[in-house]
C-alpha cells in the first residue's frame, strides 16, 4: 500500500511541476512520466494543430470527444481529452474514460498467446485441431458460375500462426459479397453470444472461405486464438490476461466486463451516425459478453493501452516487469506474409497500403505507399468503436487515440490523427 500511494504522490508531483495539458483526474496518476515536448522532438505549433483539429471536429458534431495519448523515449509528449464522453448527457471527456476496444482487444490476445509460446506451451506450427479437433474437419467452400459452392477438403492443416496472422481461411461476416461471408455472423455480437464452447461449435459448421495459408483474411481469427488461450491455460482468457499482463503492467481499468461501479466512465457515440444520420450504437457498452471474446470484446483507457503498447516498443517489459522476451516481441511484430500468401490488409485498412501483418499487428513494410508517415517496422492495429494504436521503433514512439466513432469516420481520425502526430514532429 505504501509503495502505491508514493507512487500516486510523485506522479502528481511530476505533473505540477511540468503542468498537463488538460485536466487530469487527482486519482489517475499518470501512465508515464511527462517529458519536455521541444526536447523529445516536438513542435509547440505543431501539438496545437492537434487541438486545433478536435476543437473543430467536436463543434461539428462529427465526434462526441477524444483522448488522445502521445509517448516518445517513455515520456509523454501529448495527454489530453477533448470534449465530451457522453454528450447526451454532457458529461465532459476525462483521459480515464472507459472505450470499447473492439478489435484492439485482438493485440491483447496474441501477447496472451506468445506469452504461452515463450513458455513452451503453444508452438505456433501446432494444429488447431489439436485443441479443438471439429477444426480439421472444415471445408473450403468454392464459389461457382451458377451461385453455387462446391466444396474441398482442407490442403494442409490451420495453424495456430495461422490465427494469429488471420489466414486461417475463416473470415467476418457482413464484409463484400463473398458468397461464404454471408454465411458467417457479422459484427461482434454474435462472438459474445454463449460460452466459448458454443462459439467454437458455430464457427467449426461453416466453411472456410480459402485454403489455410493462402490468403490474409480478416476473421474470426482472434477469436479462435482466445478459445485456445483458454484450453492451454486452464483459464478464462480475461483471467490469464488480468495475472499475466493487465495487473503487472497496472493496467487498472482493462476488463471483458466493466464493473457496475466504473460504467459511468463509459464513452459513448453519438445516437446517430454524423456521416450517414442512421442509427449507430455499440454493442458491448449495454451487452454484456458471455465469454471472453479475444477478438473484439474487452474495455481499456487510453493511459492503460499506453503502458501496455510501450511494454512492446520497450520489447516486451515496462519498468521491474516483463511479459515477453524481446525476442518473442521481435517475431510478433514482424511480417509474416510471406510470398505464397495474398497480402490483403490493405482491403481492411485502405491508408495501410504497403503494411505486412505480423502476429496480432499489421506491420509497416517500406516508407511510401501507405497513406500516413512512418517509418518500416512500425506497427498498429484499430478497433471498430473509433479507438486506435501504433507505434514506431525507429521514431521510440507510441500513440493510442480513443473516440467513440462507430462510423467510417473513425478511418478518417486514424489517418488524421497518424499525419498529425508525424507532423508534429520537429526531428
């Protein structure tokens, strides 16, 4: 207990004598030490833009609010929260506010699944039928002239480098007009309905949409991933992540379900789509998941994401704590695309042309091509609610953006917001 309340006391005492840029709450200490912008290569003018940028955004309309936090060498450069977290309600934004992640959470899983590899528990070349055996009876379903699906049976086994890299042959529904997609659930909900054992059953009586190993396909992936985290470790996968990652990294607020006593902090879309004027909403805010989906279904802040994304700039530990091996973070964070796979990322994220994908993260490839800054070897991944995370060794930055952008405009803040950052940038 002691240790802990020295720790809140010099977080505070760092921040009054460097000062924040926005308020921050007594009792949310700071998830790194603040740095000296100028000194660690950022422009005065440069951060405004940024401020500039949600200021008009948020009177527009065309998001509720913002948190946004900025690190380089493990300082912070940038923390600050903009507008509202509930504008119906006009709650203001606070930096602890609480987003669904959606698919961030699928980083999350695939550390969970390394850590289990550095351990010897999950070789990544192991069938998934290992561990969930109706997987090795999927077919591949091949879309025919007349409409039809003529069906063949699986070339080589799905991996589990397979899962975490998604060319396991599964897919999302809901995505184009694939025939097999529209077989599949789409959206998240249909991960959280029932326990993990009844999510394996449904995925396992559809076909697979390509051959394992033959194409980069967004999927379901993640999702199997958990399920096997699960059977290795004897645990419910937010469990294994609460002793294994989320607690030692005093990731605070990170859960698959948000206790009643912190749902107030949930940030919240507009009603309606600015875009479009359709009804929007997200799902997991008012339903609760019946398993622990690792694709699509946990809770975080952006200072807890923070920690957890510079534990992996800082190759694979933060302070006294390690999760992984820099080792295993190297390989995670490497493309494994190789050149008999169909590279199809771009598809899921169009400004990310040019990006690989490694095990659980898309993977910068060269320096053009893509349609924001940055440097090869950086890598990222986003969530479908508006909440967004990359980082870049070469520049020893992290960046995680939370809004609450169900929308397509939630591509528009995470191309924006990456050319901001770059562009604040003075070396």
């Amino acid at each position: 207990m002691t240790s802990t309340l020295q720790r809140f006391a010099a977080l505070g005492a760092v921040a009054a004598l460097t000062g924040l840029t926005a308020p921050v709450q007594a009792a949310d200490p700071l998830p790194l030490p603040r740095g000296n912008p100028a000194a660690l290569g950022f422009s005065a003018e440069g951060l405004a833009h940024l401020d500039a940028f949600f200021d008009r955004e948020i009177k527009a309309e065309r998001v509720p609010g913002a948190v946004l936090a900025i690190a380089r060498d493990g300082q912070l450069v940038y923390y600050k929260a903009h507008g509202f977290q509930d504008k119906a309600k006009g709650v203001p934004m606070r930096t602890d506010a609480i987003f669904g992640l959606a698919s961030m959470t699928k980083i999350m899983t695939s550390v969970a699944a390394m850590k289990l590899n550095q351990e010897g528990r999950l070789p990544l070349k192991s069938p998934l039928a290992q561990y969930y055996p109706d997987f090795a009876k999927m077919q591949v379903a091949l879309p025919q002239p007349d409409g039809s699906l003529r069906f063949e049976p699986q070339k080589r086994p799905i991996f589990i480098q397979d899962l975490m890299r998604h060319t396991s042959g599964l897919t999302y529904g809901g995505r184009g007009d694939h025939p097999v997609a529209k077989l599949y659930p789409g959206g998240t909900t249909p991960a959280m309905e029932g326990d993990t054992e009844a999510f394996i059953k449904r995925i396992t009586q559809l076909p697979l949409v390509h051959q394992p190993g033959a194409q980069f396909e967004y999927s379901f992936s993640t999702d199997v991933l958990g399920a096997v985290v699960e059977k290795v470790s004897g645990q419910r996968l937010g469990q294994y992540l609460q002793t294994q990652v989320w607690q030692p990294l005093g990731m605070v607020d990170t859960t698959f379900a948000v206790p009643q006593e912190k749902r107030a902090r949930l940030a919240r879309p507009f009603a309606n789509d600015p875009l479009t004027g359709k009804p929007q909403s997200v799902v997991v805010l008012d339903q609760q998941s019946q398993h622990d989906c690792g694709g699509a279904c946990a809770f975080g802040t952006v200072p807890d994401y923070l920690r957890f994304g510079q534990m992996l700039l800082n190759g694979g530990a933060l302070g006294k704590q390690r999760v992984l091996s820099p080792k295993i973070v190297a390989l995670m964070t490497t493309n494994h695309l190789g050149p008999d796979i169909r590279n199809m990322v771009a598809a899921v994220e169009p400004h990310r042309e040019g990006y690989g994908f490694g095990l659980g993260v898309a993977v910068r490839q060269q320096a053009g091509l893509a349609a924001v800054p940055g440097n090869p070897g950086e890598y990222s991944w986003n969530g479908a609610y508006g909440t967004a995370f990359f980082a870049d060794p070469k520049e020893r930055l992290v960046v995680v953006l939370g809004t609450a952008a169900p929308g397509d405009l939630r591509k528009y803040y995470r191309e924006q917001v990456q050319a901001l950052v770059y562009g604040a940038m003075t070396r």
